[in-house]
C-alpha cells in the first residue's frame, strides 16, 4: 500500500452510508423521541413568527384544547379512534409490501353504503337490524373497492399505488354525485343530519358518552389486528410474502389468493371505519366526510412500523397536534388550516428520523485504503455492539468473493 | 501440478504479437475478504493481439481477480501494471481511463433503451446525436462481424445479442483490453461460435483479451495461453499449443484433498423417486434441463456435480414443485404407504397434501429457504405453520425446535428471536438445515449446503447428512466441491449444460486418470440427445456399480469427445 | 359554434394547471421518484405567487406604469418558485438523501403544502395586519392574465361585421390566453424535447429505470435525482400560479385549487409518461372537467342531450379518473414496455443494497 502515497491525491468520500437493523428499541424511540421534540420546536418556532405567540403559549393552548373540557377529551379520543381505524386497516397491505394508499376511497364509499342505508331502510326496521345491514353493508363496500386493485396487481400486476389512488377520486365523485341527489333542500348539496327525530342508524352512546361505543370498538379492533397479525396464519401469511414471494412460493403459499384476501381485509376495515364515521360520529355524508384521514392513517401506519399497538400512539399524537393547533386558530381567528403545518412539521421530523434509525453514517479513516470497496470490507469497529456486527457483515463478504456461484444463477433466468 | 513447473511456464511464455511489455501485467496480486482468501499471490500478463483464459473451478477466484482489474475490488496487496506502467485501479472510471472494459454475466442495460442508447450511456462527448452514434455502432459490428440492430430495443433481444450490446458498449469506450466473464455461459453452441469468431478478429486488431471460463474445450479452441486458478491460488500459465484437456484438467482440479469425510455403506437402498425424461425450459424459453433420468433411492446420498448453472437449481426445483416442466415424470414411491405418487406439477402445497415427506435445502438460504427479516422461531414456523386446527399459529412447537436446534448444532445467536438475517452464513445454514430435517423426510434435497461455511459448519452438515442417510433418507446433494462429493456421495450424477453426462461411483477408481479428473470432463462434456439417452439408461442401474459400469460410462464419454473434434481435443484453431 | 369555441377556451384554461402539474410530475418521476406531494406542491407554488404579489401590492407600487406591472410578475413569479423549489428540496432531502419511503413522504408534503397555501390564503391579511378584507390581487393578476392584444381588436373587427365571426372565434381561441398558459405549452414541448432527444433526458431515464446501471455507467444518480425533483416541483408550482393569478384572477378561496393536483398525477399516467401526450391530455382533462357546462339540449344528428342535472355533473368530474384507470390496466396487461412506469418508480436507490 505504500505505493498509494507516491500517485496522485484520491478523492475519497468522506463518510458512506450502511444498513443497520440492530438498533436497541430503546435507542429507536429515543430517536424518535428527539425527532418528535424537534418537530415540536419547529413548531414553536413556526408560532413565534406567525401567530407571535411564545413557545409557551402554544403548548399550553394545544394542551387546552386536547384535554381542556370533557367534551374536547371525548372529541379527540373520537378522531384518534377513526384515525386508528383507517391505519389498522391499510395495515395488512402494507405488511405485504402491498402499495394501498386508496384507504380514503375505500373508507368513503363504506360511509356512502351506511348512509345508503341510513336513507333507504331507516324508517322501516328497527335500529338494532339496520346498524347490522349498514356494517355489512360498509365492509362489503371498503371490500369490493379494495379488491379491484388488488385484482389487477395479482394478475396484470398492475402499479396498486396510482390504482388505489385514482380509486379515491373515483369514490369521491360517486358521493358528491348521490350528495347531489339526496339533498335537502334539493340542489343545495348538502344532506345534513339524517334520521336526526328517528335516530334510524345512528349508533347508540353508552351512557352519556356519545362516542364511548366507537373508541371501544377501534380499541377491540386494534387488539383483533395485532393478533391476526401477529399470531394468525394469515398474517404470517402476509409477513412472508411481503418479505419475500420467492420464500412464499417455496413453502406452498399462493400469492395470488394472499393478495385478495389480505386486500379484501384492508377494505373491509375501512368499511369500519366508514360505518362508524357515519353511523358513530357525523350521521351525514359530505364528499369530504373522510377529510383526508385516509392518507394520515398511511404515514401512521408507517410511522408505526405496522405494529398496531405503536400505531395507536401515532394516531393519538396526530389527532393531538391537529386538534390542539386547531384551538390557537380558534382563539386567535386564523385559517383552520394551521393544523396540517403543525402536524406536517413533526411528521417530516418523523420520517426524517427513521434514517437515523436504519442507517448508520460510518466515517472513513484518514489512513483508510484507497478504493470503497477495501475500506468497506474492514469492519468498522467502535464499540462491543459494532462488534458483534462484524460478524455477518464478513459472512456476507464471504458469499461475495465467491461470485462465481451466485453469478449464474441470475442470468439463467 | 507443482508450484515449479508453474512458474516455469510463465518465465516461458511466448510473447504471441510480438509486442515487447504486456498490455496488462498482475504480480502478486492478493485479495481477502473477511477471512476467506479468495485470491492469492496472483500473476497473469497479457499481451496485446492475445486471447488468454483464465480456468478454474467454480470458487477458485476467477471473477474476484478480473473484478480486481475493471476496479469493482481493490487488491490487498500486489501489482498491477498497464503497457509496463503501475497503475492503480480504484474504481470502474478508472478502469475505463486505462482502457479496461469488462464484460460482467449480469447484463448490465436498460430494457426499454435500444442498443444504441446503452452504449452510449453516460459518455460525454458532445452533441447528442443518436444518428452519428448509430453508424458508428454500425461500424464497430462491420469491424468485429457482429450481427446487431442498433435501433432494437434491448426486451426484444437474445440473451446473446444482449451480450453483443455489453462488448459493443466496452469497444465504444475505445477499451483494448477486455475482460469476458463466462460469456458461454448462457449461449448456444452456434452462439458461442460466432462469439469466438468476433474475439478472434479482435484480437488479430490487436486488443488484449481475457476470457473466464471453466469449459475445457472452449479454451482450446479460443486462446493462446491458460492461466489456471485452484482454490484462489494461482497455479500457472501455460501456452494452449502446449497442452491437451487431460493437463489442463489435472491443474485445474488440483491435487486430491483427504477430507476424512466419513461415509457409510448404504443399507438395503429401495427406489425412493424416480425421474424421467424431465424437460423443462427457462423464462427465455432456452431448454435448461433436458431429457433427465435418474432414480434417488433410499440410504444413499446421490451427489450432483457439474459446473454451476448447468440445471442444478432447476432440477430440484422442478422435483419441489417449482418449476413447470414441459414434459417427464416425478414418481415418488411413498415407503409408509408402498404408494407411487405422481409429483409432476404439483405446487409445494399439494405436494406436501400428498403425504410426500420432501425436504428442500435451496441455494438461496435467506431469499427463498428462510426469511431473512424473521427469527429463527417464525423460520421454523415456515413448514409447519399450516399444522394444527384453526386459525391461530402455535409457536410452542416451533419454539422448542429452534431451542432444540439452536442447542443441537450448537448455532451462535443472541436468542430465538433476533432475525436470522443477523446470523453468520454458517448459523443460518444450520437452521435452514435444521428445520428442513426436522419435519422427518424422506427425501432430503440440499444445494450446496457448504458454500461460504467454515470448515466446522460444514463438518456439521456432512455429519447431519450421514445421519439422515443412516435412517433411510433419501439425499440428493448438489455440490461444487469435488473432493466433497467424492468423500461423501455414494454415487455422483454428472450435469452438463442441462443433460445428464454420468453417473459415477465414487468408490472406484477409474482406470488411467483419478477420480476427480474423469468428473470434470463429464461436466464439460457436451451432451448429445443418444449420449443423454446413454446416462438416462445408466442411472437406472443398481446403486453400487462396479467398475464395469463405471466403464460404460466413460465409454460414450470418450467417444463423444472425438466426434467434436473441432470444439474439442488437442487440435489448435 | 360560438359556444364550441368557448367550450375550447374554457377547457385549455382548466388545462393549463393540470399540464404545469403533469410537466412536473413526469420530470420527477423519470428519475423513479412518485411525488404524492405534487398537489401540496401546486398549492405552494399558488400561495407563494399570493403572498409575493400581495406584499408587493401592499407597497402601493403604480401598477399604470409598465416595470412595475413586469416587477410584479417577477416578484410572483420568483416567489412561487422558491416556495415550490424548497418542497421539492425537502421531498429529495427526505427520500434521496434520507430515504425516506416516498408513498409517506409525499402525502406529507400533500397535507403540509395544502395547509400552508389555505393558512396563508385565509390568514395573510391578519398575520400582516394589512389593511385590506379579503385576499384578492386584482392588480397583480391583471398583469399574469394579459393577453394578446390584437385579439380583442379582432374581436371588435367582427363586431362591427368587418371580419367573419368564425376567424374571431379561431383568434380567440389560439391567441387569447396568457403568457403563464403558453408558456406551460412550451415547457412541455422542451420537456418532451430533452427527455427523448438530449443526453440529459437519456441519462435522466436511465436513473428512473434503473439507477445501478446509471451509477455503473459512471452517472451520479443522486444529482439527477435532486435536480429533477426540484425542477419538476417548481414546474408543478407554476401551475398553482397559473391557476391563482389567471383562472381565479387573483382571489384565493380555502380548497379552491380542488383536485386538480391528483389529477396531474393522473394526468401522467394517462400520457404514458410523456409530456407531449400531456398536453393533450391535459385538454380533454380541462374539457371533462367543465363539459358539463356545455352539453345539454343540443341536437348531436339525431339523439338530443339531455340537459345534465347538476349530479350528473360529479358523474362528468369523475370521467378523468375512469380514464387514467383504464389506461393503466390497458397497458399492464398489454405490457407494452415504453408505456409502462419507469421501472424503479418509487423504489429508493441505495448503491450498498445487496
């Protein structure tokens, strides 16, 4: 190597990047932690210029309109309950590396089925009968719509992203269209409270809390999702052809039918959630009932990393920061829209973060060899954890210098 | 070969061209990685208007060494010299600067670009003008004899144009050294032809050209000299006028390494499953098995050999349940039921419905066998998940393998849980091989089970082998290693280029050349439709052949030889 | 005929914004990279040209004399771009640089860049404590919205009889529109242009199909990356300005950019990628988008249209979004490769990935 010095200066880069998956979990969420606290000084930061209140303000007011009255802790238990909903729905497609972001349409055509419902046999069977037609009827609508998509990836392999989201506008002029045509007053777009002398269809409040059923259903939801996820054929399922649908096919899985089925799931929770959006909170449909909580409840899910007891922090803390931001427009008279800033800051910082957490920036040495690739197959060794990396990392050097093998393989195919 | 006869050869070799310094020169060269040696004390020159060819088994560090040169790796220690002048080579730019251009076997273009849009891809070199670029793609073909359009697209292309487009985009470049990595590997014969045709020409126009390959016959037909490469060590250099197939061999596969792998008699061997005729082609529609017939019975290791990519993977994938075949029958004889169960074309799923106890050891340890992202527990839930009532998983049962097995073959991980994708390459084969043995087959496949492994790992998995053997498995093993196959198969099934070459018996020596040396001319055998209907009828012999059946078949073998004269023997081109 | 004409004019105006947002996205996504944030782009690169113009408007500048009307533009103009150029940074910083995973980073950027251009668009006037009711550039607009102006006297030429309707028709139909809805059709023809036929386009779409050749070829993927993600952004963020300053002359209404984000995306898919077909698309897009003020009670031979009620018109609106659908399952089934998305759309680069 002594002769590296005598030619020319090497240009090396200073710093490469390297995958790392043995992160502790405490140190990931303190990473996360930190990115959620710098989003927050951001914030603060953002409502010092704007708004031209102190940090302290804003805090304390976010905090105020989350927990200030019952009435406001119940409300922001509701949102966090249908965010929920939605993120544990497009969950398991997600799992299957399954692209869903047609969560919104899905979700909105479900609220269209209930309120179908709602409208046509109100009045003619009892409650307890109808709230069953509309679930069904919900799940059986976020389902059809969930399962186009997915037919056309499993057969055509048809791009689901841009599939699923042209759906949801589809879905969403179908509303405005039948919003058109129940009206009341006719032509005034708007259908307002239905049923709201019956109460046909609405969902009944426990006690005094009128969103008590709805919070205890997301809450069943989010156990019944961890453990079919997690402890159910299905959802090992869907782990191994999300992971791999060379592994699926060699033990016997057929992709095909996985795909359906798992979209099939993720619709039908949407159904869910439309149902309850409906039939639990707002008893009336507007082309916007969904108001975009379909593309939240994505990043949730993926913030969560897919793990649906994780995603019910995620949901809570955007439900949070939306609902708190929305308290300084209220008393200070700004857009509304204030929010979404709000809740866009932390989340950048989130997803930022998660960098931090699957990479590691490993530095090069001065005295390093010249060439990436020498420095590269020198484990860089900086404490007891980096070493016990250093292990595969060389096992997997090792499959590399024997390309010979590997090499044909590939091109026969 | 001894290390002085080597370096004798090298001190001997004439200078074809006639140019006075190499175009390109290694001394020395070493290169580690981790702590296999995958090359060592390398030295090779080439002159300009010179085909040289780099031989070597599978492993033996060949595709290391020419990555070396085209500045994928970089040398730990050694030389390496252009037109006499040390240079250093440190990444692909480099190598371009000094006028390398490599030839990788992953076609490394753009399927919706044409020919001539590849080529010229990230050059700089002016106006952008695709008609003046086309004609001068058009000259290069006129000048080499490639037959190319430089307007297609490169999805509408043979896997042999593909590879025109690759040498056309070095040529482009101006390089006049090339570096062909196994560039055969994936042609016909009449592709191979005109490929050899084009070298030929373009080393007459006086570039230097390196060729990777492990066919015997097409390096006598093509180069002027040999490098041969044993186990990463540089064994020597010697003028292919000089030599014959038999000398070349005896280098290559190296000296008889005593492994001490022990190897039982098998007990009262029964027909377990039987192939025949299985025809089955690839994605591209090229045939990669053809016409193969063998029967795999019980207590016996069947050990498959041949160079890599001559149907191995297909093979068992296609007895998996993997592959679809064009035609041929997988009868499988179940020894509880003393039924015959027909495997053709069944998924794994229905296979296993069958009551077909078939255990799959693939290549690809953690993008097929094993999911990479998953603890050992949920990799062994991979098999067995499916068991059991409702709709819940038990993770009990595959709880307890994997603390059994982690105990057993002694696999070094934090605890069951942490992802496998973490382990060492030789912990992860343990448990892929583990788990594939604990469902109790009765038919065990396993591909190159020991490839990356340390000589431990590798011991265990020989020694879990005999076990599976001993109760009355049967085990088809592919491996790459010939000395392994020797010590531990009871018969070995010889493949080249997707046909059935031989079957051998390790046990016996064959007359006038070892062991080692008569399989490696059966893998590069070229296999014609009466040779393979040969073997075919061979492998339907009892399992211990005697010497006599050894000699049949070395018979066709050696005549088929002759009749290819001109792709093969001694006789220069 | 005349309602023909305005029928035309109408759906090119509505066109315009989704051609800038499609432009944009086709740029981005040629190098493999599916912006979802164009929409919150577009309101960026509106509110940016908003509040640049309303600040300038503030000053109390002339506007009778001729560089303040050009000082005007440029101030939009330049602000709009910047707004929409850091949104593009931050997406590339996210998923480039961080890989972040692209689907999440997008409708982030979505949710963040609608909520700036609605906060702003409904809080600039307390925020400056300006002394105005509501948001409205009339001024500013005036001078995007100019056009042409022998069309006008063309116009009162067949007025007066002195040229026949149909040729005042035609002008105004190609001459009428602004410099802003011109100038996006140019910027698709160079788009188009340099994608196909230039070293640039060719190295760009080798990064979007596949960036380890790219890289192997000695191509640095990542800078092409950036720059045609933020160049696509501040062309999408023209579009937002287009439709601010031009459609809604200049008065900013909460949510009223609508869709028309999503349906640029759509809109690249309907084109197959390529910015020719945008334009195009973009007007038949614009025509779907309006026709159903148009149609209705005319006789087409011998069927008479009914007059569509207003649902119907949602019906109409959703026609954009059937046909992208369409045109998606039609070319994956027919696997027709040029067609198809970039292969590594979506899918981030990272040279160590084994």
């Amino acid at each position: 190597m002594t002769e590296t010095k005598n030619h020319k200066p090497i240009r090396e880069p200073l710093f490469h990047l390297a995958k790392r998956d043995n992160l502790p979990r405490h140190k990931a969420l303190l990473i996360r932690l930190a990115a959620i606290l710098v989003g927050m000084l951001i914030v603060c930061l953002f409502g010092l210029l704007i708004v031209g209140w102190d940090p302290f303000r804003i805090i304390s007011t976010i905090f105020d309109g989350t927990f200030g009255t019952p009435n406001r802790r119940w409300d922001l238990f509701e949102k966090t309950a249908i965010l929920l909903c939605i993120s544990l729905a497009v969950t398991p497609a997600f799992r299957m590396r399954f692209w869903n972001i047609g969560a919104e349409g899905q979700t909105l055509i479900a609220c269209l089925a209930s309120v179908t419902c709602m409208l046509k046999i109100g009045d003619k069977v009892p409650n307890p009968v109808l709230l069953l037609i509309m679930v069904t009827a919900s799940i059986i609508a976020g389902a059809v719509w969930a399962i186009i998509p997915a037919v056309f990836k499993a057969f055509w392999n048809t791009n689901e992203t841009l599939f699923t989201l042209m759906m949801n506008y589809i879905a969403t002029q179908i509303t405005a269209y039948y919003v058109y045509i129940w009206s009341v007053p006719k032509g005034s777009g708007h259908i307002g409270i239905i049923n709201a002398n019956t109460k046909a269809g609405w969902l009944v409040s426990i006690g005094d809390y009128p969103y008590l059923l709805n919070i205890l259903i997301v809450i069943v939801m989010t156990i019944v999702s961890y453990i079919y996820l997690n402890h159910c054929k299905h959802g090992y399922e869907i782990s191994v052809v999300g992971e791999s649908e060379k592994t699926a096919r060699y033990i016997g899985i057929n992709v095909k039918v996985v795909i359906l089925r798992t979209m099939a799931i993720s619709g039908a929770i949407c159904g869910l959630a439309g149902f309850l959006i409906v039939a639990g909170a707002d008893h009336t449909i507007i082309a916007g009932s969904v108001g975009g909580q379909g593309f939240t409840a994505i990043m949730v899910s993926w913030l969560a990393k897919f793990n649906p007891i994780a995603m019910a922090f995620f949901a809570f803390l955007i439900a949070f920061l939306g609902k708190g931001a929305k308290e300084i427009t209220t008393l200070t008279g700004l857009d509304s829209s204030f929010a979404d800033i709000v809740t866009g800051f932390v989340i950048f910082c989130i997803i930022g973060c998660e960098f931090f957490i699957n990479f590691t920036i490993k530095f090069r040495k001065k005295e390093a060899l010249p060439g990436a690739e020498a420095a590269k197959a020198e484990p860089v060794s900086e404490n007891t954890e980096e070493q016990k990396d250093a292990v595969p990392e060389t096992e997997e050097k090792n499959e590399e210098a024997i390309p010979d093998n590997d090499g044909k393989e590939g091109s026969e195919q | 070969m001894s290390e002085q006869t080597a370096s004798s050869a090298t001190a001997a070799t004439p200078n074809v061209s006639g140019s006075p310094v190499p175009a390109i020169e290694l001394r020395n060269i070493t290169k580690t990685f981790g702590e296999v040696i995958a090359n060592q004390g390398i030295n090779l020159s080439v002159y300009r208007g010179e085909i040289l060819s780099i031989l070597g088994e599978n492993g033996s560090g060949k595709t290391t060494l020419m990555n070396m040169i085209s500045g994928i790796y970089f040398p730990d220690s050694g030389h390496i010299f252009i037109d006499g002048e040390e240079v250093l080579i440190r990444s692909p730019k480099d190598a371009f600067r000094y006028k390398i251009g490599m030839i990788h076997q992953h076609f490394k273009l753009i399927d919706v670009f044409t020919a001539t849009e590849n080529i010229v891809l990230g050059l700089n070199d002016g106006r952008y003008d695709l008609p003046a670029y086309e004609e001068r793609v058009r000259e290069i073909c006129g000048r080499y004899g490639f037959v190319l359009d430089p307007k297609k697209k490169i999805y509408d292309m043979s896997v042999s144009e593909k590879q025109t487009v690759e040498i056309i985009k070095v040529l482009y470049r101006g390089a006049d050294i090339l570096i062909l990595d196994e560039p055969t590997a994936v042609l016909t014969p009449q592709e191979t032809d005109r490929l050899f045709d084009v070298l030929r020409r373009m080393r007459d126009d006086g570039k230097a050209i390196i060729i990777i390959t492990h066919k015997l016959h097409e390096v006598m037909a093509l180069s002027d000299k040999v490098a041969v490469l044993c186990k990463g060590r540089y064994i020597g250099t010697v003028v292919t006028k000089e030599t014959n197939e038999a000398k070349l061999t005896e280098m290559m596969v190296g000296e008889k390494v005593d492994l001490n792998i022990h190897r039982s008699e098998p007990k009262n061997p029964v027909p377990r499953l039987i192939v025949k005729g299985l025809n089955c082609k690839n994605e591209d529609g090229i045939a990669v098995l053809k016409n193969i017939s063998f029967t795999a019975q019980s207590g016996e290791i069947l050990g498959i050999a041949g160079i890599a990519g001559s149907g191995q993977r297909e093979l068992l994938e296609s007895i998996a349940g993997l592959q679809r075949l064009e035609s041929g029958e997988i009868t499988y004889m179940n020894p509880s039921t003393e039924k015959e169960e027909n495997l053709r074309n069944k998924s794994p799923r229905q296979i296993r419905e069958l009551g077909v106890r078939l255990s799959f050891v693939p290549e690809d340890r953690l993008g097929m066998g094993l999911v990479g992202n998953m603890g050992i527990i949920d990799n062994m839930m991979l098999r067995s998940y499916e068991s059991g009532r409702g709709f819940f998983l038990n993770r009990t049962a595959p709880a307890s393998l994997a603390d059994q097995i982690i105990s057993d073959l002694q696999v070094v991980t934090p605890n069951a849980k942490t992802p496998v994708r973490r382990l060492s390459g030789g912990n992860v084969q343990k448990v892929l091989v583990g788990r594939e043995i604990a469902s109790a087959p009765t038919v065990l496949m396993v591909a190159y089970p020991v490839r990356g492994l340390d000589i431990n790992s590798s011991f265990t998995i020989y020694r879990l082998l005999n076990e599976q053997k001993e109760k009355g498995v049967s085990i088809i093993f592919v491996g790459e290693d010939l000395d392994v196959l020797i010590e531990l198969c009871d018969r070995i099934l010889v493949l080249s280029s997707g046909s059935i070459s031989g079957i051998v018996d390790p046990r016996v020596t064959p007359e006038g050349m070892t062991l080692k040396e008569q399989i490696g001319l059966l893998m590069t055998k070229k296999v014609d439709e009466t040779a393979a209907d040969t073997a075919a009828d061979s492998s339907e012999k009892p399992a211990v052949a005697d010497s006599a059946a050894v000699q049949t078949e070395i018979t066709p073998a050696s005549e088929n030889g002759g009749k290819e004269a001109p792709n093969d023997g001694n006789q220069e081109s | 005929m005349t309602l023909f004409f305005s029928f035309i004019r109408r759906a090119v105006m509505q066109g315009v914004p989704l051609l800038y947002g499609s432009t944009g996205e086709i740029i981005t996504e040629k190098s493999g990279h599916l912006n979802l944030g164009i929409p919150g782009i577009m309101y960026m690169g509106a509110i940016g040209g908003v509040i640049g113009g309303f600040f300038y408007e503030q000053t109390g500048a002339d506007f009778g004399l001729w560089y303040v009307r050009l000082f005007a533009i440029l101030i939009a103009l330049t602000c709009s771009l910047v707004f929409s150029c850091l949104m593009g940074l931050l997406y590339c910083f996210l998923t480039v640089s961080l890989r972040a995973n692209q689907n999440v980073t997008g409708l982030a950027l979505t949710t963040f860049g609608v909520g700036v251009g609605n906060f702003f668009g409904g809080s600039l006037i307390k925020i400056s404590h300006a002394d105005v009711p509501t948001v409205t550039l009339t001024k500013t607009s005036g001078c995007f919205a100019k056009h042409l102006g022998f069309v006008d006297s063309v116009n009162k030429a067949a007025q007066a009889g002195k040229c026949p309707q149909i040729l005042a028709e035609l002008c105004q139909t190609v001459f009428s529109y602004s410099f802003l809805a011109y100038l996006s059709i140019i910027i698709a023809l160079v788009a188009a242009h340099v994608l196909m036929k230039t070293r640039t386009g060719l190295t760009l779409r080798a990064v979007g199909e596949d960036p380890a050749t790219a890289d192997a070829a000695g191509i640095n993927v990542n800078r092409y990356k950036y720059v045609s993600t933020c160049l696509g952004s501040m062309i999408a963020g023209l579009g937002g300005l287009y439709y601010i300053m031009d459609y809604a002359s200049g008065v900013w209404s909460s949510d009223g950019f609508g869709d028309r984000g999503w349906l640029s995306v759509a809109l690249v898919i309907f084109s197959l990628w390529r910015p020719g077909l945008a334009i195009i698309g973009s007007f038949i897009f614009g025509g779907m988008y309006i026709i159903h003020n148009y149609i209705g009670g005319q006789k087409l031979f011998f069927l008479t249209i009914p007059k569509l009620s207003m649902q119907a018109q949602e019906l109409f609106k959703m026609s954009p979004y059937v046909m992208t659908l369409l045109v998606l399952i039609f070319v994956s089934i027919k696997e027709k490769k040029e067609a198809l998305p970039p292969a590594h759309l979506g899918q981030n680069y990272f040279r160590e990935e084994r």
